[in-house]
C-alpha cells in the first residue's frame, strides 16, 4: 500500500501543547497500546464518531507521511489503518486546527480533509 500524502491525528489541546524535545508522544491510548494511532482521510468520520463524540478543545493534526515509516495495520471493520511506532517528530506536522466535535461524532473539517 502507497502511503498518502497526508494522515490525521486527533489530540487533546492540552496534551498536544506539552509536546516537547520536537516530538509529540500521542494521547493515553497512544502509550497504552505502544503507538500513535492516525486515521486517513476517509477515516477519520469514523474515528471522530467513535472516539471523540461530544468532544469540545480538540486539534487535528494534518500530518505528513513522508519518512514516517508508518505500519498500517488492519483495525475497525478490517480497515487497515497507519499507526507509528516512536514519537511523532513536530516538523512533519503540515498544519494544527481547532476542532470540535458534535454529540452526535461530526465536525466541520477542514478543506484538505474532505
């Protein structure tokens, strides 16, 4: 599989805020499983539907792939999904929005994503 240009990644503000040394170590679930776990455009509806309903002071990271050596592997419905093994360096994050997401999971996404 050809890695996309760009994946995505939803942070807390506050968590995403203490990235230090030029690397961002992901949210609890990220260190609990041993990954940063990202979502591809198509995705990422789904993610934020499951994982971030009602959820208000949220990022999304856009995120460049390339020399990120990603692992995808297969997760809801066997879709398979990118995650990394070490921390995410900072300057292969393209860009960081405010978001936030309905009870109901959806959010006003950015251009890029859709």
């Amino acid at each position: 599989m050809e890695d996309p240009e760009f994946i995505y990644k939803v942070a807390d503000r506050a968590v995403f805020e203490q990235a230090a040394d030029g690397v961002f170590t992901g949210m609890p679930v990220d260190h609990a499983d041993g990954f940063i776990h990202f979502s591809t455009a198509g995705q990422l509806p789904g993610t934020l539907a499951k994982h971030f309903a009602g959820k208000a002071d949220l990022v999304l990271l856009g995120v460049r792939t390339l020399g990120l050596d990603l692992v995808w592997e297969p997760s809801r419905g066997g879709d398979l999904f990118p995650h990394l093994y070490r921390p995410l360096p900072l300057d292969a994050i393209a860009w960081v929005l405010p978001l936030a997401v309905d009870a109901d999971g959806r959010a006003d996404l950015p251009e890029a994503v859709r």
